[in-house]
C-alpha cells in the first residue's frame, strides 16, 4: 500500500535530499538565489542558451549541477510574478512532482526563500501578491494531489518510480516556519481526504457494493470522530424513500444510506451545513440500459458520496466551526426482471408522486429521497454533489462543474470556496419554466422531460422540487470532472480526479 509523501518545514537554509527544488521567476533579474550563489549562475547561463527561460509550467531538471560534489537540481518555473496565482503554484506543483518521479528522486528539498525572488520589469523587489504561507501551500498542494496512485490489484507492480517519499521544506524565516508547519498539516490531510475520494470512485463495483461503502464509513467514522448511522433497505422502507428504494429494486445487492455527523467543540455561533452524495455504485441505466461502450466507466456514478466521504474527513481533521451532516446515498442501478420500468410510478419520501420516464435518470430519484432526509436536520443549508448528468460536459467541457440553486448567495459563497481551491464551477439557471414539461399526466411530476435539450438544467429543476421551502440550497453537477480528467498537471490522467473535496470542506469552514 503506498503511502502519501511525509512533508516536514525546518528552519535552515541547507539540507540534504536528493535533489534541491528551487523556483523560478520569469522576470526575476540576476539575483542570487538563496543559499547558493553557483546556481543562480548556473540557471542564468541556461536562460541565455535558451534552454530555460523560467516560463509557467516549466521544469528543469539538472543532475549533479556543479553547485556541491553531489546534488542535483530541479528549477520550477513559475512565469511573470504579476500573473502568479495559487492554482498555477498547483500546477507548477503537479509539474515538479511528474519531473521528480521520472528522475527517482526518493527526498527533496524545497527552497521556500526562492518563492520571494520576484523583481518587477524595473528591477525592484517584487513580492506575489499571494500571501506568503498561501503560496507554499498551493505549491505543497500541487505535490501531494499528484501523488497518487490506483494499483491495488494489480498483481505485479508497475517497475515505474513512485515519487519521493519525504519532502523537506526549508525557511530560513522562523516565523514563516510557525505558519508553515500549520499550512502543511492542513495540506496533509488534504492529501488524506482526497485520496480516500479517489480510492472509493477507483474501486470496481464487485468490490465497492453499497455494503462494503457503509461498512468503510463506519470505520473511517470512529477514526475521524464522526457520528455514524447506517440505513438498510428496511429502515429506508420504514422510512418511505421510495425513489431511492425503486432505483436499487433490480439489483441483487442491498443499498445502504449512511448518515454521518461532525460536531465542532464550540456551540457558539455555529451552523448546520448538510451535503447529501449520490451513491450509485453501478449505474447501467437499468431498463433503459446504456451503450456498451465505456459502461465500465459507470463504477464511478457513486462519486458524488465519495466526495461527501472526503469532505467530512476534512472537516473533521481541520476542525471546521460549523455542525456538518454528511448524508449518502448507495445503490445500484441494474436491468433485471425485478426493476423498475418506464411507466411506472414511484412515491417519494415527501409524498410527491413520480412517473419513470428513463430509468437512466435514476441519480435525481436517489438524491430527492437523500435531500428530504438530509433536510430533517434542520440545515442553515444544503448543497449535494453527483455525476448527475452527461449534459453537463457538453454544456460545459472538464473544465469545471456546474452549480445551480435556489439561493445566489450561498452559491455564490460556494463558488469562493471552490476559487480559493482552484476548483471551478459556473452557474446555469434555474428558471421554472424548465419544468413545465417535466409535469406528468398519470403523477405529479416525470424523472425526464421529452426534450432533451438542457439536461442539467432539468436535472436540477426536478431536485428542486424536494426542497423544503426556507432551505438554502445548491446542487454540484460533477459528472464532467470526476474522473479522466486531463486538464490539471495534479490529477491523475485516469480515474477519480477528487475534485470538490476541499470545496466542500472549506465552505463548510467559512460558512
């Protein structure tokens, strides 16, 4: 089992390791970099030759450079000091890590002096505007979230490096070295969080059953300090979701519901923050069965849970202020002579009846029953997260995900959750009118509408209707950036990206 990279801050300016890591500015003058003079030279002889010019995304990587008898180097380029921001301090991180692996570099040593060696087109000192331990962090981010690694069961292991194992950070500023040694826990469990995120969308579906998902909870539960409550099939009977009850009625596995509970030590001034995860651990559309083609694909519909997963062990481990509820919802979603079909109709936990137009757009009946749970807790808010639907990439790319509501400020108090992250997300409306043929002539409401235009849209739309009035609430469509995500340099290539994991968390912190 591998394991996430130690990161370690000491107050020195020299260490050993296999490799220095320094970073660079693209319009930083000659000025020696901290603590060697040799190098600086030695970088701006290679910015003459042209062979690195510092530019973002850069990486250089000189082995045994003639700055001592035995060490080697790896230059960071981080382009123009005006345009730095944290998320391109991510990048540069992801970049760095990729370098440091194909040169099997097992520790390194990073620099942290050289992120304040910015000069100005004048020539003057010129420091990032982002704050100082900030800046470190999202780089230390960087390296973490590209650590990772999916081969559990692969029976020969890869004969590729796996990146160092220990990363020291040096500062030569005790008092940074106070901050730093605070931010960096923080990055840590970041690296925890999210990598239980990905590891539970990365498991295959003979596996990662409902069972097996509201057992590991239990466990990470009483590891976290969290509150844990495990519904079966029975007790969501007794409990009249029969939304989420009819998507798992063809599959032979049980579904589970798991209720999870953060409780911060203060009392005063804190708030309730709920947010409810789709678990569909396999989705094959059901009856309305989807192409063969990528089904595979489909072990990662349950995300959306992972992800709430994640967002709590945070929550816990940075002790955020406010009471959390972490509610997900487990199923799966099989065609079989038991399941339910296009035509019937469905009544919810709410007592809104709904006619089942597709069974393939079962994540919005999982999350109706999931949301009216969640809402007996009495949340100052709501937001759920899922792959809820494939129109979201088309409306949008993997770029980011979509965010919808019924509350623009708490929206807009999400997406600065997710900006502080480099986790990006766009608002699309939530017009009534998109209801209006979604209504049905045999219940209160259809699953899809005839038109398939808009579909994220829609999907949200028909989730508004389970939401109490005077709930705050907003919904995340992740299905475009949950997994194959090739736009980020600290994200795996295949698999579970892990994204929102820190949104969810930190807006559970600032709320």
């Amino acid at each position: 089992m591998w394991k996430l990279p130690l990161l370690e801050v000491r107050a020195a300016v020299s260490g050993k390791g296999d490799a220095d890591l320094v970073v660079i500015y693209q319009d930083s003058a000659k000025k020696a970099v901290p603590p060697r003079k040799s190098f600086s030279q030695l970088v701006e002889r290679l910015r003459k030759e042209d062979v690195f010019q510092a530019r973002s995304g850069s990486v250089q990587f000189i082995r045994f450079a003639p700055v001592d008898s035995h060490g080697s180097v790896l230059a960071v380029g981080l382009g123009l000091v005006s345009d730095l921001t944290e998320d391109k301090l991510r990048v540069a991180g992801g970049n760095a890590w990729s370098k440091l692996v194909s040169e099997k570099c097992k520790e390194i040593t990073v620099h942290v002096d050289t992120f304040f060696e910015g000069k100005d087109a004048s020539g003057h000192s010129h420091l990032p505007k982002v704050d100082s331990p900030r800046l470190v962090r999202a780089f230390a981010e960087g390296l973490i979230l590209s650590a990772y690694h999916f081969d559990k069961y692969k029976t020969v292991k890869d004969n590729e490096p796996s990146g160092p194992s220990r990363i020291v950070f040096l500062v030569s500023d005790k008092g940074l070295k106070t901050q730093l040694d605070r931010e960096l826990k923080e990055v840590t469990a970041v690296g925890e969080a999210v990598r239980l995120t990905r590891d539970w969308s990365n498991e295959p579906s003979n596996v990662g059953t409902p069972e097996y998902y509201a057992g590991e909870a239990k466990k990470l539960a009483r590891q976290y300090g969290l509150k844990c409550k495990v519904l079966t099939e029975a007790d969501a009977v007794r409990e009249k979701m029969g939304l989420y009850l009819g998507v798992g009625q063809g599959a032979e596995r049980e579904g589970r519901v798991v209720v999870l509970e953060y409780v911060p030590s203060a009392k005063k001034n804190r708030k309730t923050v709920a947010l409810v995860g789709k678990g569909v651990t396999f989705d094959s559309g059901g009856i309305s069965i989807k192409p063969a083609l990528r089904m595979e694909e489909m072990k990662h519909d349950m995300t959306g849970a992972a992800t709430v997963m994640g967002a709590m062990i945070l929550a816990s481990q940075w002790q955020v202020p406010n009471r959390v509820i972490g509610v997900m919802a487990f199923t799966e979603n099989m065609p079989s002579g038991s399941a339910i079909q296009p035509g019937n109709v469905l009544t919810a936990r709410n007592g809104k009846t709904v006619e089942i137009i597709n069974t393939d757009a079962e994540g919005r009946l999982v999350l109706a029953d999931a949301l009216d749970l969640a809402q007996d807790y009495k949340p100052d808010a709501v937001v759920n997260i899922a792959t809820l639907t494939g129109a979201v990439s088309i409306a949008l790319g993997k770029q980011c995900c979509a965010v919808l509501g019924n509350d623009d400020t708490l929206i807009d108090s999400v997406r600065r959750a997710g900006e502080v992250n480099g986790e990006k997300m766009w608002q699309l409306p939530l017009f009534d009118e998109y209801f209006d043929d979604m209504k049905s002539d045999y219940a209160d409401m259809k699953n899809s509408a005839n038109d398939s235009n808009g579909g994220t849209i829609r999907g949200a739309i028909f989730l508004k209707q389970f939401i109490r009035k005077g709930t705050r609430w907003a919904h995340l469509d992740i299905a475009g950036v949950a997994y194959n995500l090739t736009t980020l340099s600290y994200m795996p290539k295949k698999g579970a990206s892990g994204l929102y994991v820190r949104t969810l968390a930190q807006f559970a912190a600032d709320f």
